[in-house]
C-alpha cells in the first residue's frame, strides 16, 4: 500500500511542477528575438514614418499573419510597432539594430522559425512573403496537419 501511495505522491508532485513550468512560460514576455525561434516567423520592416502605411496592410492581414505564425514589428523611426503586446526595451534594440545594420534598398526581412533570414526586400508585399512563406517545407508540413 505505501509504494502505490509513494508513486501517487511522485506523479502529483511531477504534475504540478510542470504546470507550474508551463504557467511561468507562458506568461513570460520575449525579450530576445531568439525567443521567436521554432515558434513563429518574423517580419521586420522599417517603414519611412508612422503614416507609410505598413502597419495598416499588415494589421489587415491579420487572419494570414496568425494561420502563419508571423509576429511583425515596424520600426517608424519614432515607435516600434508589432502585433505583440508590451515588447520589451532589449527586444526592441534588437530589430532596431538588425534594421538599421541591412543596406537601404533592404527594408522588409522575413525571419523563418529556424532563425534564419529568409528574405530581404526593399518594400512590403505581402503576397510575396505570403507565397514564400508557404513554400517552405517546414509551412507545408504544418499545412498538410492542419
């Protein structure tokens, strides 16, 4: 009786201590964009100003931009704007810095979920990124479990 008793007891200990891990991460804030790696695709457009019009197109698509797993960020030059809530001070400086180091005619980066750079363009089409999104094996094996 008292080894069934002492499984129970290890089975519930290991139980809560791994809910506890998967509350504390879920709520944890992203404060690198390595933290995006295996979970999402990123776009990264630095805009001409806050009026240029990416934000829009890009919060229009949002149905696309959520079935893709993309997280975007646009850098007005002012304010960083993303479809994430409260990004953090260390995040931002890292696409600010990976924007500001890309050559001029390089305003728009795509990011795959394995970190790499994908693509780098010099306006935002989202069909494109859409398209080149989905040719990806790791985006078509997602689409065929779907």
């Amino acid at each position: 009786m008292s080894f069934i008793f002492a499984i129970t007891k290890k089975r519930t200990v290991l139980t809560l201590m791994l809910l506890l891990i998967a509350l504390t991460t879920h709520g944890a804030d992203m404060n690198s964009l390595s933290d995006y790696q295996w979970k999402n695709r990123l776009i990264l457009v630095q805009a001409a100003d806050e009026n240029a019009g990416e934000i829009e197109t890009l919060r229009s698509a949002r149905a696309a931009v959520d079935d893709r797993d993309v997280v975007w960020f646009v850098n007005t030059g002012s304010d960083l704007v993303s479809n994430q809530d409260g990004v953090s001070s260390s995040l931002q400086g890292e696409v600010r810095a990976l924007l500001e180091g890309s050559r001029s005619d390089e305003r728009v980066l795509l990011i795959g979920k394995d970190g790499g750079i994908k693509s780098r363009e010099s306006s935002l089409d989202l069909d494109a990124i859409f398209n080149r999104i989905d040719a990806m094996p790791m985006r078509m094996r997602e689409m065929r479990s779907d």
